[in-house]
C-alpha cells in the first residue's frame, strides 16, 4: 500500500482555486504544479491546428468578472468562486435590465446553495452562474445592474501534459486524465492528482509494459492528442480514463467498449480482492475521453474506475464538489486500486492466452513431476478463498485453456488470482502441456 494522504491533501488545497479551462494559464499553472510530482513533457498545440473535423481554440483568459446592483455592490463575483463566470465567456461591460440579464443567468431550483458548473466553448455568449438562494436575494424584476466581464481571447495554444514510461516491452497502456476544470474537486481534480502519483509510482517500479500518461483538456484535448500521435495511439494496448476518485459514495468501474476485454474482468478481480463492493456502469457513448480513445480509428478498450463517478452524485458539476466532498484519503484508496490493477496488467501479455496441447481426455498429471510452482503461496492465502489446491488449479488450467478463453474468465471461473494463475500457466508451458496463442478479442 502506498500512501500519499498528507500530500494528496497539500496538492488538492493548492490545485482547486485555480481557473482551468480548455486552453489557458491556469491549465499551465497546474501542470507545473504537477511538474514537482512527475517529470511531465508540457506540450503546446497553436490555435487553429486542424485536428480531424475540430479545430485546436483560440486560448482564453479572464482577469476579472462581477454583476453590480444599482447600489454598486457587487453581487455575483468571480473572485469569490471562479465557477461564477461561464467559462470561455465574451468580455463585457454594459448596463442592463432584469430582463435581459436574466437571459444569462445560471442557477440550480434544486440544489439553491449550490452554484452550477458552465461552458460556452463554441459559441460566443457570456455567463454568470449563481446559487438560486443569491438568485432570490440579489434579482428583481424591477433593478438594472450592470455586468462586467473581463476576459479575452488570443492565437495561443493548447497545453497538454505528457510522460511516456518505458517498460521493456514497447507496447503500450494509456492512462488519461483530464485538467479543464476550475476550481472542481471529484470531477476531476482528483483524477489529475492521482495521476500524477500513479505516475511517480510507476516511475520506480521495473516495468514489462510501457505508459503513456497525458494530463489533456476533456473531449478537444483528446482529440488534439489523438490527432498529433496517431501512430502510437492505434498501437496502445488498452488505457485508463482517471476520473472522479475521491467521493463519498460507492465505488464504480465504467467498462470498456467491449464487455469482454480483459481489462474489465481484471477490475471486477481486484474489487473481489479487496472485499470492495462496486457498482458497474457498461459503456456508454456519453462520460468522457473513452469515446475518443475507442472511436473506430483507435478502438482503445479504455476503463474508469470511480468514487462516485460522473454524472451520478448530486454535486456533481457545481460548487459543492469542493474540498469537503472529496478526501485525500478517498484518493489514496484509488490510486492503489488502479496501482494494484497496472501491477496485475503489467505482469501478463494479455494479447495472449494459452492452448491445451494435450485436448483428448485429462493429461496425466504425474508426468509433471511434483509442481512447486506457487511455493507454500497458494494454500492457504487470500487469494485463494475457494482453497484450491495447486492440482486443483493445474487441472482446472488444463481443462479451460481452449485457446479462446483469457486467463482473466479462467481466473474469475476458478476464484484465484491472474497473476497466481499467469504463473501457473507458464509453467505448464515450460512443460509443453500449455501452448501460447493469440488471444482474439
Ligand atoms: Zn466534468
């Protein structure tokens, strides 16, 4: 187990004031930030790159935003909730009516206190967002106020972050995560967050794969990326969208495109492990950077795994996802869940499975010689809660290993680990008893 609590909890306080967007200063700063975690590659991608049918933004900055009531108080204030302004809002500087400013209100009738989460990336308007509580306080039919937004928009870039870990296989895992929202705490400072720590961890460990990390802007920072790395992005192997780890409700896992990629069967494995109960969510055309990384060019079985994902809390894009919605030790639990998941993906090439070459009747087992395979491991240990003993395993191995059946279905039938089964099934290999083949999914 690794644990970062203290410092998950130093990097949330630090990360959450600042306004990210989808392109901007405050997505730099935060990569920078992340810098000190894990020696990330900042790349920047020109305004007006054509990347497939979108086009890489104009860059966004704001300084300033707040309505004034006639009194010249102010009541709504960027710089007391960066939420406050619709991002990639219009500058403005006007007086004007109840009538038309109500036009570009934001408010939740139900969640009054809280202020929700807008953008306006494609077409030029502006925004306030406000909580229904100071909506009735603060708006009549009857008062002007006066609007003021000062933001602006230049030919600048995209940032992306980017670290590539070589293990010694050059095949690649994606692992993704996305750094758009301001001042947000589930979704997903979390996610960027534990990224970067599943990141540093990796960096230590001998790896047989290689990662692709990549810190992008949601849906046109995927895409961009996609776009200027096509080659390597068909190549990957199967990827992560690190996303909303930190709540307080359950835990979840939103399943690749395809049900029976090995990787949604190796995320049910380590919840089981760990006593964890789950919620499983299949693979949906809305959520996030998945849809780009499985579209039909890439075709990239891309999992989550979430606490408290998208879409399914009440705070979920307003001000109440703040810092006294997640908890660092929340993250902590998360990032050695998806630890505990790349350490298991790591050990096996799961673009193979394995062959019986002995089909007709059972193998005689005895020719094995004795079989120390797991050592004293495997009885009795957690990971063997149904009490198999190695022959057991062995036989069972032998009796499922048809080719087109992948070690992760062989392991969840029998109830031991992959990664316990993976070293019995190279043995059996060594033997001549099992056979590698490719594994189709
Ligand atoms: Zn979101």
């Amino acid at each position: 187990m690794v644990d970062y609590i203290s410092e998950i909890d130093q990097y949330l306080k630090r990360l959450f004031p600042i306004t990210r967007s989808l392109t901007g200063q405050g997505n730099r700063e935060s990569l920078q930030i992340l810098q000190e975690i894990l020696p990330l590659k900042i790349l920047e991608y020109f305004s007006g790159q054509k990347v497939y049918d979108w086009t890489v933004p104009r860059e966004w900055s704001i300084k300033d935003a707040h309505i004034k009531n006639s009194r010249g108080e102010k009541i709504v204030d960027f710089k007391k909730n960066n939420l406050a302004v619709v991002s990639y809002s219009t500058a403005i500087r006007q007086k004007m009516k109840f009538s038309e400013i109500i036009k570009h209100l934001h408010y939740l009738k139900d969640l009054p206190q809280a202020i929700p989460y807008r953008t306006s990336y494609y077409n030029n308007d502006w925004g306030f967002c406000l909580s229904f509580n100071d909506f009735k306080k603060y708006f009549s039919q009857d008062q002007e106020y006066e609007v003021f937004i000062d933001a602006g928009f230049k030919d600048g870039s995209l940032t992306i972050g980017e670290l590539l870990i070589q293990g010694q296989n050059p095949q690649e895992y994606l692992i993704s995560t996305y750094i758009c929202h301001p001042s947000l705490a589930n979704d997903n400072l979390s996610g960027a967050i534990l990224t970067a720590f599943l990141g540093k961890e990796l960096l230590k460990r001998k790896l047989n794969f290689s990662y692709r990390i990549i810190f992008v802007p949601e849906t046109i920072g995927a895409i961009t990326y996609c776009a200027n790395n096509q080659e390597a992005m068909r190549k990957i192997n199967a990827g992560f969208v690190i996303t909303c780890v930190g709540g307080q409700g359950k835990f979840s896992y939103k399943q690749s495109y395809n049900p029976d990629c090995f990787l949604n069967k190796f995320i049910e494995r380590i919840f089981q492990d760990n006593n964890i109960e789950f919620i499983t969510y299949p693979f949906d055309i809305n959520g996030s950077d998945e849809r780009q990384f499985s579209s039909i060019g890439f075709r990239i079985n891309t999992v989550s795994i979430c606490k408290d994902k998208y879409y399914e809390y009440p705070y979920y894009h307003t001000s109440l996802d703040n810092l006294g919605f997640v908890s660092p030790q929340a993250i902590n639990v998360s990032l050695n869940l998806y630890l505990d998941i790349i350490e298991q993906v790591d050990k096996i090439d799961n673009n193979f499975t394995f062959i019986n070459t002995k089909p007709n009747c059972e193998a005689m087992l005895s020719n094995l010689g004795c079989y120390p395979v797991l050592g004293g491991r495997l009885n009795p240990n957690q990971n063997n809660k149904s009490k198999k003993t190695q022959r057991d395993i062995i036989s069972w191995l032998l009796f499922l290993s048809d080719g087109k059946t992948c070690l992760a279905d062989i392991s969840s039938k029998i109830d031991i680990s992959i990664s316990d089964l993976y070293e019995v099934a190279i043995f059996l290999e060594k033997k001549g008893i099992l056979k590698k083949v490719k594994y189709e999914r």
